[in-house]
C-alpha cells in the first residue's frame, strides 16, 4: 500500500516528517514524498530518503494521502477509492468535500476525532492548538512598544503588560501560560466555569459572569449561549479590555461562526498602543474589527489575524502533527488494508 502526503504553497507544515516516516515503512507501507515537501519546516529530502522513502516530483498516484490542511484553491487530482486524511474545515468547504466524495474520494476531517481517552494521541486540534497559544503571545508581544515584566530599577519602575485571555481552552491556556512566564499580569476568560480553576493553577485570574446556563455541551466544548448572558458578558468584557495592554482571543464554536466577543466601542476603549490577536478569524473573528490573515491598526490599537500561528512554528508543529496521523492511520490500517470500523475512524468519515 502507497502512502504520500499532499503540500500546498501556503502551508509551510508538513503531514509525515522523517521520523514518522520509519514508522510508515516499519508498518509495510510505501512512502512516497513530493520534492521539497518538508523544506519550509527544516525537514531536507535526504532525511527522508535514510528514513526509507522515495523522494519524486508532485503527488503521487497514492492508495493514502496525508495533508495538514489543504487551500482547495485548485482541484485535488487524487486517485478515485484513495482516502484523504486531513484537517478539512468541513465548515467552510462542505461544497467542496461533497464534490470530493462524489468523485470516489475518501475523505477523513481530523478535526472530527471524537474526545474519548483512546483518541488523545491523535488529537490534531489539541496539539496544534497548543503551539499557535504559545505563538499568539509572540506576535502580540512582536508589535507590542512597551516591556512585559515588572521591571524595578534606579530610573524608576515599569510596571507589567496586562494580557487578558479570551477563551480557557488549549490554546488559551498556553497563551496564559506563555504569558505568566514572561511576566504579564493574566486574566482569562470562559463560559465554562469548568476551566476556573485550570486558570488559576497557572497563576492567572478569572473573570466570572453571572451564569444560570451551562457553557458547554456534552462534548466539554463551548456552546452558544443566551441573548440575556451575552449582554452580561459584554458589559464585563468592555470593563476588563478596556483595561488590557494585550488580547488573546481564542473563543470558538463547533461547526458555527466564531462568537462576536470584542466590539468596535471596545476597541476604542483600550490604552494606546493595546495589541489584540484574534486566532478566530477563519470562522469569522471574535474581534468586529479584526481581518483575516491581516494586520491592521484602529486608532491607536493593532489587531493580529493570523490564521496561521502554529504553521509560523512549522518545525514543531510539523513533528505533532505527523505523530498524530501516524497514530490515527495505525489504527485505519490492518492486515495491509484500509479498515474503518473503528469509532474513531468512522467519526471521521465525510458523509458517513
């Protein structure tokens, strides 16, 4: 069985790195890598040709393709009965996958792995997630003027950046923890009053708004709320921000349009030179101001919209990433051939 992976000029990740490599060879497969597919995460040919693949040009005619996250900007030419597996953003691209399915194309959205104990090692938001947390304190601190720690000399004393964390889950809290450790002064905030006391184990304060509804669903993820707690919401929310030297949002909603926490008064409302990042911008931004893949600045603020943190860390993300396919496809694969009975796997499948 033919195993490659897909590259895109925009996505400077790579699904399958050297050392997975091995593994696929170990396990019977063919590998077979395009020229150049792990270049821009510091990952030569050579280093996967002594892992055991072949190194040819473009896509090969492959039984399974691995991919971090297609554009779809121009049509995937992919054998028809192979299986793609991928971060497929099912939705923004139903169109797309439906058509994909029409044509024989087996799709797998990772994004659609289910939170159960046995799916933890192949947990590609997780892990991504992660990484773009801790790169979104970077960016932010990359426009931001001033220091971050208390700083306390014979000039006098600095005091330290404010850095207020919209949204406690993975990649919130390593915002907050990335944060702590430079020396911020960190408060978080959820609609889960579950995530409480992970904020607090990292130093960080949390901001409580009175809240009769649950703020998650049976899965432990956000979910709307009501038109009475939002606007509770965002009367605390214009008070703490327009405080905030620094915002990190990372508010989202399952399968619907990233909720709309930060409006334009509030913007206006922040000191001068404040920074937001917004990594919620592909499913329409947490910000009203902010813009896809941009950076722009309203008045005296700057707001960051990449959609790409954890790409801007393609080394490492590279490396979890492959490790979580490997595990994902271990377990798609058995006796040689492609079995998808397995819950996992079957909660992955487009249209099934």
């Amino acid at each position: 069985m033919k195993i490659s992976t897909i590259i895109d000029g925009k996505e400077k990740r790579v699904a399958i790195v050297p050392e997975t490599t091995k593994k696929y060879v170990d396990l019977g497969f063919e590998v077979v890598v395009p020229k150049g597919a792990g270049i821009n995460a510091g990952f030569r040919d050579e280093e996967y040709i002594a892992a055991g693949a072949s190194v040819q040009n473009g896509v090969s005619n492959a039984d399974l393709y691995l991919c971090v996250k297609p554009s779809f900007e121009k049509e995937l030419k992919l054998k028809a009965g192979s299986y793609l597996v991928a971060l497929l953003s099912p939705f923004q691209n139903q169109s797309i996958l439906d058509k994909m399915s029409s044509a024989g194309i087996n799709l797998c959205a990772l994004e659609k792995i289910p939170r159960i104990t046995r799916a933890q090692a192949m947990d590609i938001l997780s892990s991504q997630a992660n990484i773009a947390g801790y790169k979104a304190v970077l960016e932010a601190l990359s426009e931001y003027r001033r220091v971050v720690p208390l700083m306390m000399t014979a000039a006098g004393t600095i005091r330290p950046a404010k850095v207020l964390v919209l949204g406690a889950g993975v990649a919130g809290l390593q915002a907050i923890a990335t944060a702590k450790r430079l020396g911020a002064v960190v408060s978080a905030f959820d609609v889960r009053a579950s995530v409480k006391e992970q904020v607090e184990s990292l130093g960080a304060s949390f901001i409580e708004v009175e809240n009769r509804d649950i703020g998650e669903n049976s899965d432990g993820y956000a979910r709307e709320m009501s038109s009475d707690y939002k606007n509770r919401q965002a009367e605390k929310l214009a008070q703490v921000i327009s405080k905030a030297d620094i915002v990190i949002t990372t508010a989202q909603i399952p399968g619907k349009p990233a909720p709309r926490l930060i409006t334009k008064e509030m913007v206006k409302s922040m000191p001068d030179g404040a920074v937001i990042v917004d990594m919620s911008t592909e499913t329409g931004g947490n910000c009203e101001l902010s813009e896809k893949d941009k950076v722009v600045k309203i008045g005296k603020v700057i707001i960051i919209g990449y959609t790409d943190l954890a790409a801007r860390v393609a080394c490492d993300s590279s490396q979890l990433f492959a490790r979580n396919v490997f595990n994902f496809v271990s377990l798609m694969v058995k006796d040689g051939k492609i079995d998808t009975s397995d819950e996992i796997i079957k909660a992955t499948l487009w249209n099934n």
